[in-house]
C-alpha cells in the first residue's frame, strides 16, 4: 500500500516496500546517515556500503510476514520535465529518487526474556538535504500503521542519547524514554548511552 501526502506544503511524498533494486540507494542513505568518518578515510564508504546492502537484500529476500523495509521517494527535483502543469501521479518511477528509509521487524526483549515479542523500527534515516522537511515523522507514521496491522499497538525504537535531532523527531511523534542503556560497544568510539523509547499507537 501506497502512502502519498504532502510533505512540508511543496514536496509531494510516496511511501512503499523496498524492492531488491533500491537497496544500492537505501545503503548509501544508511551509510552517510549513521557513520562519520574524516575526510582521508572516506575510502571506507564503498566498504561499509557494500556491506549494509548485502545484508539489507538477505533481510528482503527472507519475504518475512512480520518485516518491512521502507523507502520514501519524492519526485527528483532536477528532473527538467517535471512542471506545474504535470501532476505527480503522472511521473515515471525513474523520475523519482528515494530520500528515506525505514524498517520495522518482530523482536525479542532478549533470549532469556520471557517477554513477548513487539514491533521494533530501525534505520530510520534520510538525506541530509531533505531533513526537517517531515519525512522521517511520515516513515514513522507508516511503520506504525504496519504495526497495527500485525495486531499490535506499541512500537519501540533506540535512539543514541547524543543524537539530538533524532530525539526532537521521536519525542514531537509521541515517543517516550523507557530504559536508558549502556553503550559498551561504542566506547572506542564516543560513548553515549541508547535509549529505548517506547510509543502506545493510537487505534482510531
């Protein structure tokens, strides 16, 4: 199912499944969204690229009944055919370009848990020219209603306790801080604790 809107009052905005063709785009938008590297190692992106796409096509070849993978597209910009009197129903796939993403899947609590299992969203993300613009709350909105679908009415989500622009977007959609987390793995690094927000979706 197809969700179409308008984003930020000029974007016009459609929301579907990932097909193994996208997921080229999508890793690269995952890459460049959750790794920062300096400027004399940006060698590493081809790498860690290759690596979030092949994993991204297992997860889309397993045709699990409790798994989506999101891409939100918008009609490309610089496509000099598109013009006022063209309405977006009208453009071709190949004059779209996916500016978003996101997945939801069942998960766990842990393996000794005795916790039932609920929908979990992951990597969400979107380009950087196309942030603020409401696509990150209308990929949320989706995984929600995907939710729902399943019969369940929570969704969880991590967050990295640093990442404030990320908790804005969360927290203005209703997301709420259930359980801070260490982030041992990430010391090396530049520790931040996680925090799993949790949502009650409204079933109206």
């Amino acid at each position: 199912m197809i969700l179409k809107s308008n984003v930020n009052n000029n974007l016009s905005l459609t929301i579907h499944q990932a097909e193994l063709e996208d997921t080229r785009t999508v890793s690269s938008i995952l890459a460049k969204s959750f790794y920062e590297f300096p400027e004399f190692i940006n060698w590493v992106y081809p790498f860690l690229q290759f690596t979030i796409n092949e994993d991204l096509r297992y997860r889309l070849r397993s045709r699990s009944p409790v798994y989506a993978c999101l891409i939100a597209k918008i009609a490309n910009p610089d496509w000099r055919g598109v013009t006022e009197n063209k309405s977006y129903e009208n453009i071709s796939q190949s004059e779209t370009i996916i500016v978003g993403t996101a997945e939801i899947a069942l998960r766990s609590a842990s393996f000794w848990s005795n916790e039932p299992q609920y929908p979990y969203i992951s990597n969400l993300a979107v380009r950087q020219n196309y942030r603020r613009l409401g696509i990150g709350s209308q990929l949320l909105a989706k995984c929600e209603e995907i939710a729902l679908d399943w019969g369940y009415v929570e969704t969880r989500l991590h967050v990295l306790d640093k990442n404030d622009s990320a908790k804005q977007l969360y927290c203005h959609n209703g997301y709420q801080i259930s359980q801070i987390e260490a982030n041992w793995g990430n010391l090396w690094l530049d520790y931040s604790p996680r925090l799993l927000l949790k949502k009650q979706i409204k079933t109206n």
